[in-house]
C-alpha cells in the first residue's frame, strides 16, 4: 500500500501553523497590555511622588511661619529675655530654619533690618562669614518687601552661585496702637534650608520633579543651575495646566521642546506653591520595547527549538511504524487467513493491514510474557531487599540527626548562661576595682598619715623624753594657723575616724552588693537548667524602684566609661505583676547595650536615658542612648538568637533574645521604638499596670 500523505508532515505543518498565530497575538496583546501599563504605573508613581512632597513642604512652611510669628512676638517691644532664650533653643534645634530676620520700617518708609538669630553650626558649615545673609545674600536676592506686604506669605529663592540651596520665607507683621489703630510695619524674614526638600526629589534616574513659586520660577531642583538661575517655566504645559485645574493634582500627558512627556502635578496652598514631575515618553517605554524584543527573541529560539523537537518527534513516530510494518510483513507472509481492509491512506491504515496479519502468533506471544512475569518477580524481589537497606540507612542518619540537635541544645544553654552571666559578673568587676581604688586612695593615704605621726610621736618621746614630747606638741602648727601640733594631730586622728566609720558604712554597702549580684549569678545558673520554660515567680511590685536599682548594678561601669546616664521618672506609685530578678536582668542588659553602642560611636554627647511613662493600662521604660543606631538591615534580625553585630567577645548575640522573653512572660513586649544611623537608638519595655479590680494584671 503507497502513502500518500505522511502522518509527519500533518504534524509539522500543524504545529507551525499554530506557534506562528500565537507569537503573533502574543505579541500584539502584550506591547498594547505593555504600554497600558506602563503609562499607568508612571503616572500613580509620579502622582504620589508629588502629592506626598507637596504634602512635606506644605508642613514644613506652616511650622517655618508659625516659628516667624513667634520671634516676632517675642523679640518685638516688650518681649521678655526669658523667652527669647527659649525660642533660641528651639530654632537651634531646627532642622529647616538657619536665619532669621526681624525688619521694621523707618520714617521714610524703608525697611531696617531690627535683630537677627543665626545658626551658627550652619554657617560653619557652609563657611559662611557674619555679613553673608546681612549684605551678600539680599544683595544678590533681595528680600520682596512689596510682596510681603501683599501676601500673608512669600516665598522666593535665595539660592546663590557657589552658595548653599535657601529658600526665603517672609511674613508681614503690622504692629497695632491702644485703639486698634496700625502704628508700625514689620516683616518677619526667615531663610530655610532646601537640602531636606532636594533628597526628596532624586526619585530615579528618568524621574525629574520640581518645585515652583507662585511666578512659576523654579524654588528647588537637583540641579544648582536651575536654581540660582530661577528658570521660569510659565509656559509648560503641565504648569498651565496646574495654575487652571480646580483639583489640588493631577496627571497628563504633553509635549515639551518636541518631546513627549508623562508629568503629575501637586498644588502647595501656602505661598501658591506647585510641585509637578515629568518623565520623557521614550525613556518610560524603553523597558516595554527592551521586554518586546527580548520577547522576540525568545519566541524565535522557542520557535526553533519547538519545530527541531517537531521534526525529531515525528521521526520518532514514524519510524516505529516503519519498521514495525516491515517486522509484521516478515512476521505474518502466508500465515492469516482474515484480511481486515482499512481506507486511509496514511501509516495508520498500514498498521491495521498488518495487525490483521498478526493473530496467529498470539499464543506465542502468551508464552513470551509468562517467562517475562517470572524475570519481573525475581526483580520485585531484589528490589524488595534493595528498599529495606535504604530504610536501614534512613533510620541511622536520623539517629545522627537527633544527637546533632541534642548537642546544638547543649551548646545554646550554654552560649545563655554565658552571656546572663556576663552582666551581674561585669558590675561584680566594676564595683570590685571600684573598693580596690579606694583601698588604694583613701584608706591606705590615712594609714600613712596616722603611721607618719605615731612615729614622730615616738621618735620625740625617744630623743627628748615626755617633757620634751609634750614641749614639742604645743608648738605652733604651720600647715593649719591657730592650731599647735596637738590639735593638728588630734585634727587629723579624727578625720581618719571620720573616714573608717564612712569607709565601713561604704563597706557594708558594696559587700551587699556584691552578694546580691551573686545571688543573681546563683538564680541564673539555677534557671538555664530548663530549656524551653520561663519559670518566672511573678509578684506585685512598683516598677520605678526596681529601675532605680538596675541603674546602681550598671552605675559603676558607666563611671568606668565616662558616660553618663539620666533617670526621668513620672509614675512613682505604678505597680506591675513581674519577677524582682528577671526584669533586674532585662534592664541590665538593655543598659549595657546600650552602653556598649554609645562607646562605639566617636562623639563628645555620651550619655543614656532612662524614662518612665504610661497609660491607664500599661507601663512604659524607655532606654534612649546617642549611639550608632541600628541599620535598615539588621532590624528584622535583631531579636534572633545568636545574632549579633559585636566581637565574639564583646557579645553573643543571646541578650535581646532573653529579655524579650522575659518580658513577654510578664505578658508584655520589648520593641525598638525608634532608631536612626548615628543618632541613637530608643528601646522600649511595655509592661501591663496591676488592676485593683480583680487582682490580675490589665490586659
């Protein structure tokens, strides 16, 4: 029988026909779904971008004019030195403003200028030198006085070539008589620093974001250029479209200097202000023409690679047949008597003539697949024994599993124990050295003192007899006028005395000290022999007492390290349900971190706060240090056991880990409440108040 149409032929043309239609939709859908998209992504990102900033500035410039009327009104007529004072802290800690000017209009209807406040640490800075916002910078932005009248605010730029970005704020004051009748114009200048708006406007690479005055002109931008030249951009579509639009933002699309552009808008109600960004069209859609041809691309080598495995499979396919076809004819010349007649014209039909050739050789077959069953008996069987090995083997790795956890068990209990003990043993060290140094300074200078005089004393009694001891202790005394030697001496006897009844009383102090830091080290050790139970004895107790006492555990190492630290407490009569010893551990822990991240950091303010405060619920200790803070990257890891960013001799990585769960079993929590790269860090401890009603601790 001849083919006519070859089964691998209808699969290739099939599977060609196919591919191609779908590449082609595929790509159709996807540049159109693409660029939608796309558009639409920019212009939410673009729209919050400057909705957001517009929102920033907005803040900022009604805190910088609420600053502007206060220095008006206290440093106007009859203002009081006190709150000057006052309000010169404040500016100082300000992060926007850096001058400030009061001006007040003479006779002839000039403004002069009438006091002025600086920040010094910016013009240091900037190098700036004391005549720089007096005559350099109004001399080249001259303050609008006219506008300042006019408006109840004005902004202008007050960005110079080679001069720091400033933005100048200025409000009018009108000073009024007995009768309510205007006797005096002032003007409240203040100049803000544009760097915290600037960090805010580099969004990327392709994003450029400007912010406007009432005229139009750029006030702050990436580019020092733009700035100090004032670029006017009255004529942009965008900014058009902002001074018309009746919304507070908006987006669009338009073009500007022949190209096409994706821009939002934001309007600043104060000053008339505007932000709007914008984004080339070309630039925005270089991914969705980079992803289309990589698409391309790939649909090419897909394309390729399909019609190759086409071509194999096919064959594959085919010639199976074939030589089936050729086995069967051999197989079956002259054996069947039933003819079965097939009318296709493929391989398929050549198939079936043959498989009518076949039944005579079913017994034969039957005989072949008995002998095959018995082969595949005898594998099971094998494989049978091959699976119970395996199962063996599986059983041993686990065991050797379980004493690798047990030994990790092991090794953390002791990596707990270590580092709990470490505190109480510190503040044991640093009250030891502290007794060592007085022995050394103090008991040892009166020792010398009272051995000096016994043996002048018996030296005189030896030489000259008691007469002469006692002629010689009525002499006058030359370091102590009006005393004779006796009284020197008895003088000097009874400061000593004075000293040991201080020097025992100290004494008594520091031995129970260091008994109570042993009994911590004893309750310590006692409690890591369970490994998963907080076993704390809870008690109702006020918590400022025992905060008190965890700072006199840490007071002497402080000492040791120069740092200071500060205790604020506001709820003396507070009681919560905690155990004395574990939240004694928590603070310590907490104090020495925060120690440990104070001295890493190289600055002159070395100090440690410790503040209480609440609610009607709930007890909060805040531990705020000015150390180096806590990296963006390491917060999420920052109560993991066994993490830690010290030396493996400075820490363990376990502290945080234990006093969070410590606190946690008092049915509260241990949080970072904030922190900046730095700056410092503030941990906060949150503890349930103690209820009256029903005896439990509040939830």
């Amino acid at each position: 029988m001849k083919l006519r149409f070859s089964i691998r032929y209808k699969i290739l043309s099939m599977v060609t026909a196919l591919l191609v239609a779908a590449i082609v939709l595929y790509l159709m859908l996807a540049t159109m779904i693409f660029r939608q998209d796309k558009m639409e992504l920019v212009f939410d990102l673009n729209k919050s971008v400057v909705s957001t900033l517009a929102t920033e500035v907005d803040t900022a410039l009604h805190g910088v004019t609420d600053k502007l009327r206060l220095y008006t009104f206290l440093f106007g007529e009859g203002s009081r030195s006190k709150d000057q004072s006052v309000f010169r802290e404040v500016v100082a800690g300000d992060p926007l403003l850096v001058h400030l000017e009061l001006f007040e209009q003479n006779v002839s209807g000039q403004m002069i200028s009438d006091h002025q406040i600086t920040d010094p640490t910016f013009s240091k800075t900037y190098g700036l030198d004391e005549q720089f916002f007096k005559t350099k910078l109004s001399g080249l932005r001259p303050i609008p006085f006219q506008s300042i009248r006019s408006n109840s605010i004005s902004i202008w730029n007050a960005t110079i070539e080679n001069g720091p970005a400033l933005l100048g704020v200025g409000i009018p004051v009108i000073r009024e008589g007995a009768h309510g009748v205007p006797e005096k114009m002032m003007a409240a200048i203040g100049y803000i620093k544009a760097d915290l708006f600037l960090k805010n406007l580099k969004t990327s690479n392709l994003t450029q974001v400007f912010i406007l005055g009432s005229d139009n002109r750029v006030l702050v931008h990436p580019s020092a250029e733009l700035m100090y030249n004032m670029a006017d951009l009255s004529n942009l579509e965008i900014v058009k479209e902002m001074r018309r639009s009746q919304v507070p933002s908006g987006v669009m699309e338009y073009s500007d200097q022949g190209k096409k552009e994706l821009g939002a808008f934001a309007k600043i109600p104060t000053g008339n202000m505007g932000v709007y960004s914008q984004v080339e069209t070309e630039k925005a859609f270089l991914a969705v023409k980079s992803l289309i041809r990589r698409s391309i691309l790939f649909a090419l080598i897909i394309s390729t690679i399909t019609f190759i495995a086409t071509i194999f499979f096919s064959k594959t396919l085919t010639s199976p047949l074939r030589r089936l076809m050729a086995a069967m004819e051999r197989v079956s010349n002259g054996k069947l008597d039933t003819e079965l007649k097939i009318k296709t014209f493929d391989e398929i039909a050549v198939l079936s003539h043959s498989f009518n050739r076949m039944t005579q050789d079913l017994k034969s077959s039957r005989l072949q697949l008995e002998e095959i069953n018995r082969e595949l008996e005898s594998k099971v069987i094998d494989r049978t024994k091959k699976l119970e090995e395996q199962n063996r083997a599986v059983k041993e790795a686990q065991e050797a599993l379980l004493r690798t956890t047990r030994l990790a068990s092991v090794g953390e209990i002791a990596g707990r124990t270590a580092h709990e003990v470490l505190n109480p043993l510190t503040s044991l060290m640093a009250r030891i050295q502290k007794v060592q140094k007085r022995l050394n300074d103090e008991i040892l200078a009166n020792k010398n003192l009272m051995g000096d005089i016994v043996g002048a004393w018996k030296k005189d009694l030896e030489e000259k007899g008691l007469d002469g001891l006692l002629k010689g202790l009525k002499e006058p005394s030359k370091v102590k006028p009006g005393f004779n030697l006796l009284q020197e001496d008895l003088d000097n006897f009874n400061d000593i005395f004075s000293g040991w009844d201080k020097d025992l009383s100290t004494l008594d102090s520091d031995t129970k000290f260091l008994m109570q830091q042993a009994i911590r080290i004893e309750k310590i050790l006692r409690q890591m022999r369970s490994l998963t139970v907080v076993s704390s004895q809870l008690s109702r107790l006020k918590v400022e007492p025992l905060i008190h006492e965890a700072v006199n555990i840490v007071a002497d190492l402080f000492a040791k390290n120069k740092v200071e630290i500060v205790e604020k407490y506001t709820l003396s009569a507070a009681e919560a349900r905690v155990d004395h010893d574990e939240l004694i551990q928590v603070l310590t822990n907490m104090l020495r971190n925060s120690l440990q991240a104070v001295l890493e950091k190289n600055g002159s303010q070395k100090k440690v706060e410790i503040e209480t405060s609440g609610t009607d619920t709930k007890f909060f200790i805040d531990i705020i240090d000015t150390g180096v803070g806590i990296a963006e990257e390491n917060m999420p890891k920052l109560f993991e056991s066994q993490f830690s960013t010290k030396k493996p001799d400075e820490g363990t990585g376990l502290g945080l880990s234990i006093s969070r769960r410590f606190v946690r079993s008092f049915n509260g929590d241990l949080y970072v409440l904030r922190t900046s790269v730095n700056k410092g860090t503030t941990f906060r401890i949150e503890i349930p108040l103690f209820t009256e009603a029903d005896g439990q601790v509040a939830a």
